[in-house]
C-alpha cells in the first residue's frame, strides 16, 4: 500500500467512525439505540407490526408495473392514494397507443371516488430534481383535474426529501422505487431491456390483504399532518395469500408529529436481515455507501458464515450522484473479498448500453426480501422518508431471485446458489451478455465523499 492509499484508508476509517459515532448518539437519544448495537437479528423488526395472509408480487421494471398499476386506478371503486417523490400531469403509465395521460387517469377516477396525490414539495433552494417550481406546476396541473387533490409536503430535512413511492388502490397497495416521472430518467423499461438512450431496471411490490392497511394508515398520517383532512380508518382487507409481511419505514425524527422520535426501522429491517445471512447475499440497489450497511457486508466476507455464503451485488455504472462513494465503498468490499466469494457487477443492454439499475431490492438467504423506495445510504437510511415492505416467503425471495437472475444471466440458474455464482454469474461477466463487472476503484476520490457529506447534512 503506497502512502496516499495508506493516508486514503486512515482518512476513511476516520471519517466513517465519526459519522457512525454521530448515528450511534443520534438514535440513542431518540431510543433507537439498540438498532447499532450489533446485537439484533431476525427477519422482522420488533418495532413493526408483522401482517399475515397476504398476497406479494413483485413487478420488475416498469413496462410490467405501470399498466398493472394503471388497471387498478381504472378499477377503482373506493379511492386512490399516491405518494411519490415527484409525479407528472402528463406522464402515461403505458406506451400504447391512445393512453391517457396520468391527470387524466386520475380524473376519471376522481369522478366515482376520493383521489389524493401527495408529493414532496422540492428542495427550497433548486440544487436538485425536482425543483420547488417543478413541484408547484405539477400540483397546479393535477388539481386543475377536477375533483384530484394533490398537497405538496415541504418538511424535509435540509438536503434531504420524501422518497417513498406508494400506490393504494382500495384493496391493493403498490410499494416500490418507481415514480410516476420523466424527471431524471425515462422508467419505461422491460426485462428485456431493448436498446434505448438509458435502460431503467426498477421494482414494484403488488400486495393484497391485511399489510394493504398498514400503508394505508401510513399514507393517511402523512395526510393528516399536510392537508389537514383526517381520512376513514382504513379497514383490513382480508387474507389473500400465505405471506407474512412487514412494512418498515424511515422518518427522521420532528418530521411528523405521530412520529416525533422517528422511524428507523427500515435500518433495523437491514441490519438485522443482513446481520442473519448464511449463505448469500443479492443487493440491487442505486447506492451503496451507508458504512452502517458495508460494515456488516465486509465482516461477512472477511468471517464467512458458511463455505457455501456467496455476495452479489448489482449497482449503476454511473450512479446520478454519490459514484465515488459508492464504488468506494465497494473498493473496501473486493479488499476484504480474499476468497473470491463476491461478485459486484452492472447492467448493459444491447451493444453494451448502460441500464441505470435504479433498483431497491435485497434477498437473503432465499428467505427474506425487501422492497421499497430506500438506497443503501445515509439518506435513505436516516434522513429521507422512505417505505420498505419485507417477507420471510421464501417461496417469494427464492422465486423472485431466479426470475432476476434468469433476467440477467440468460441462462440456466436453478442450481446451488455457490455454484451458480462461481459458474454462471462469472462466465457472464468476461463474455458478452446483460452483466459487467464493476472493477475496484481507488477509494481516494470517493470513500470520503459519503462520510463527509453525511456530517454536513445529517443533523
């Protein structure tokens, strides 16, 4: 190790110790404290509610998610609830010919039940999408609808935002990383991703029976506090399926007043789950660059529970911001990979375009999976308000694993997880196929980035 690496790893271990120092002190005094002890595992949360007998699929990419969430909103026959970070008047949730715009989706709907559309407001001065103007003219749009209602949320956290993306629809509630927008990157994609300007991969969790009320009350509460208006108790639906589920949140705290200490159990959910892994771990995520998180990660690879325990992770080429950071961070990952148990790899598409893998899902041991809106950073984790479900349906986690790696790998991947890693994920990353390693890179520009920004910004 030359001088400036050694001086690069001093400076990161430095900074990352003071900003995990900073969130131990944070949440302790808020009485969360026992999420970084280190001591947790499982997989669920104590500090949620846990749902029997529900229904989960989950959508990949947007081509799949949109037209079933655009058949929902047509359907409607009690009411409609969006929150997103940024949605669109014009935006059309299908590409065919004649679709209607979404003001106009929702205005058909509002003529036969209640729609409520909440979006965060901007940041108040314009240093990122969507801008406060934006957000103002999109609101102005949806309510010129008609009977829509749309409120702007403006209590975010200095540089931070509301990040969730939420969809209820009577019965069913959509919980996923895809916004109803053009803004920053077009979300129509397919599995097959088809060449085009900038793939989009991304998830949406469809889920019917009793968790569909716990999102519901969370929209609600959050409606409450902006708009004013108190909304019916949602009422339970039914069970519709063997799945226990969890819905886990981030909420930094004096945000909301029926949450004035926050919500971190989304960081627990992590922690926890992560904390479990036996033998593998998949993350698809837009960011990796919470030390919380790498931290675990690299004592996994350093002290492998298991012979068979194999790491994949998927991430953007380019992430829209944080690029050093995250393949900082994953610089630290492939140090502390001696035994060739981790693979990092990309998306490209057709004659090697980059796909933005803007995804938010994680399997465990093919026995628990999250899905949401939270990147795996110091935003999501801490400072953004954001909305997570998880499941132990291995059937589901298994399931929805293979249809991913299927996707990616266009090949066989029904065997042993170890041996699918070690065979199939690796042929894939020297040929030409879907996959691209994603090489070290040194630390100095990029390890330091996500510690110092979360010092300035994290209050």
């Amino acid at each position: 190790m030359g001088l400036l690496d050694a001086l690069d790893a001093r400076l990161g271990d430095g900074l990352e110790n003071v900003l995990c120092s900073h969130h131990a002190r944070r949440l302790r005094r808020l009485g969360w404290g026992e999420v970084l002890d280190g001591d947790g595992a499982g997989w669920f949360t104590p500090r949620r509610p846990v749902q029997h007998g529900n229904k989960i699929e989950i959508l990949i990419d947007g081509a799949t998610a949109f037209p079933v969430v655009s058949q929902a909103i047509e359907k409607a026959q009690k009411y409609v609830h969006i929150a997103n970070w940024h949605a669109s008047a014009d935006f059309r949730l299908t590409r065919e010919p004649g679709a209607p715009q979404l003001r106009e989706l929702l205005s058909a709907a509002a003529e036969r039940v209640p729609v409520r559309v909440l979006l965060w407001a901007g940041p108040p001065i314009p240093f990122f999408e969507p801008t406060r103007k934006r957000a103002e003219a999109a609101q102005r749009e949806f309510l010129e609808c008609g009977a829509v209602r749309c409120e702007l949320d403006a209590r975010e956290r200095t540089l931070h935002c509301h990040h969730e993306k939420i969809v209820i629809v009577d019965d069913v509630a959509f919980v996923g990383g895809l916004d109803m927008t053009a803004v920053e990157g077009d979300r129509h994609d397919s599995p097959e991703h088809p060449p085009r300007d900038l793939g989009w991969h991304d998830h949406v969790a469809r889920l019917e029976g009793p968790v569909v009320a716990e999102v519901a009350a969370h929209f609600a509460a959050r409606w409450l506090e902006i708009a004013g208006e108190t909304l019916p108790a949602p009422e339970a639906p039914p069970e519709a399926g063997p799945s226990s589920v969890q819905l886990v949140r981030t909420i930094p705290e004096r945000t909301y007043g029926f949450s004035p200490h926050g919500d971190f159990s989304l960081l627990d959910s992590y922690l926890r789950a992560l904390r479990s892994a036996k033998s593998l771990i998949y993350l698809e995520n837009q960011f990796l660059w919470s030390p919380e998180i790498t931290e675990v990660l690299i004592e996994k690879l350093l002290r492998p529970p298991t012979p068979e325990f194999r790491m994949v992770l998927l991430l953007p080429q380019k992430p829209s911001n944080g690029a050093d950071t995250t393949r900082g961070q994953l610089g630290r990952l492939l140090d502390a990979d001696a035994d060739g148990r981790l693979v990092a790899a990309t998306l490209v598409a057709h004659g090697d375009a980059p796909i933005y893998v803007h995804a938010k899902l994680s399997v465990v041991d093919d026995q628990w999976l999250s899905v949401g809106s939270a990147n795996l950073n110091e935003h999501s984790l801490f400072n953004d308000t954001e909305v997570n479900v998880v499941t132990d349906d291995a059937a589901v986690a298994r399931g929805t694993r293979l249809r991913l790696w299927a996707e990616h790998l266009a090949a066989d991947v029904s065997g042993p997880v170890d041996e699918v890693v070690d065979q199939v994920w690796r042929r894939a990353l020297k040929g030409r196929s879907r996959v691209m390693e994603l090489p070290g890179v040194s630390r100095r520009a990029g390890r330091l980035q996500g510690p110092l920004r979360g010092l300035l910004v994290d209050g």
